[in-house]
C-alpha cells in the first residue's frame, strides 16, 4: 500500500525556518513526481510546489506565494521528500500534506501542522 | 496558470436528495480531473480521477462527468456520512484546487 508519512511541523516565529519531511513506501519513489499541498486552518487547499523524478530532470516548480522561500529536494536512497521553508510568514500557518499520483491515482498523507507566529 | 472556480461555495440538502457540484477551469485540461471529499481535521479522500472514473471502494451515488473546461460531481442520492466540502483538483498542468463546496444538511 502507498503510504506517506510528513513530519516536522511545529511552532515557529516570523522570519524563521523549517524543513519538513515525508518517508515514502509503497511505490518506486525513485520514478514518482512528488508534491506539496497546504491548507490554510478554515480555507481551502492551495498546491504549494513540485518536483519531478531525477529521470525526468529532478526540476522543481512552485507557487507564486512560495517562490524564493521554499525549497523542494528528495532523497532516493531513503524514499524521503523535503520542504525547506525560511522567511516564514504568519500566512504560511497551514497544514502541509505531500501527494503524489501513482498509476493515475492520488495518495496523500495525513499532513503536519506549520504555525507561524510570535 | 490554470485557475478553477467551483460552484456552490455552500450547498444545502436533504437526505435523499440528488445534488451536483460544478468546477470550471480557464482553459482545457483534458480530463485531468479528480473530486475530494474533505472532512474536519483529516485529509482529502480521493472519490474520482480523470474526471470520470471511479475511485476503488467509493460509493456508486457519487459520479464524474464532463470535458474539455466544464466538469461535475454529481451525488446521485445524499447519505449521511456525505456532508463534508468537496473539492476539484486539475493536475493538467502543476495542479490548481477549486475553492471547495460545503454540502450541509438543510
């Protein structure tokens, strides 16, 4: 079975940083795009960014409102995603899942919490 | 890049009642499509991909249709366990969710 497991998420100021992480199993992570999805406490769902399968150029896309403080990476030897985020914003408090299609279908994971605030 | 509208923001009906939620995109996503059900404190559950298809294990009553710009989620005969907010999610290009619909009991 898919499985993703984000972690990470915790209480930070303003102007701060944070990486969070998603362990992967279930699939060939190697070969897999994989992405971020955040909410917003009370608001909808908002794509955060990407980043392809090395095989594919291992390139990364992102949000207009991310652009220039998140970073994406991925780790293949441990079936691992990354979201580095610095210059956190109080905007930036969300829920933050990692989704990814495998065979046409989308798994999620059960997301962590990011709160920004002094 | 691609925006999605969906409609109703707010959806009120019965048990029993047929009830359909629009997306439309600002411009052609060849059916890369899928419909969540979203409920408190947990993550979207996947109902239906590529517009149209079925996801393993969800109900019958829920369906998917339409093309080109213009698709609906459609639930043919409302249960309890059905009210939640339903989103649409295009992954014809990155991927854009629809502002989501909030299917109350009236």
């Amino acid at each position: 079975d898919v499985q993703l497991v984000e972690s990470g998420g915790v209480l930070v100021k303003p102007g701060g940083s944070l990486r969070l992480s998603c362990a992967a199993s279930g699939f060939t992570f190697n070969n897999a795009w994989m992405n971020w999805v955040r909410q917003a406490p009370g608001r909808g769902l908002e794509w955060v960014g990407r980043i392809k399968s090395k095989t594919d150029g291992g390139t990364t896309d992102y949000a207009a409102p991310v652009k220039g403080r998140f970073t994406i990476s991925r780790d293949d030897s441990e079936n691992t995603l990354f979201l580095q985020m610095n210059s956190l914003k109080t905007e930036d408090t969300a829920v933050y899942y990692c989704i990814t299609n495998s065979r046409g279908l989308w798994y999620w994971g059960q997301g962590t919490l990011v709160t920004v605030s002094s | 890049d691609i925006q999605m509208t969906q409609s109703p923001s707010t959806l009120s009906a019965s048990v029993g009642d047929r009830v359909t939620i629009t997306c439309r995109a600002t411009q052609i996503i060849n059916n890369w499509l899928a419909w969540y059900q979203q409920k408190p404190g947990k993550a979207p559950k996947l109902l239906i991909y590529k517009a149209s298809t079925l996801e393993s294990g969800v109900p019958s009553r829920f369906s998917g249709s339409g093309s080109g710009t213009e698709f609906t989620l459609t639930i043919s005969s409302l249960q309890p366990d059905d009210f939640a907010t339903y989103y649409c999610q295009q992954y014809n290009s990155y991927s854009t969710f629809g502002q989501g619909t909030k299917l109350e009991i009236k």
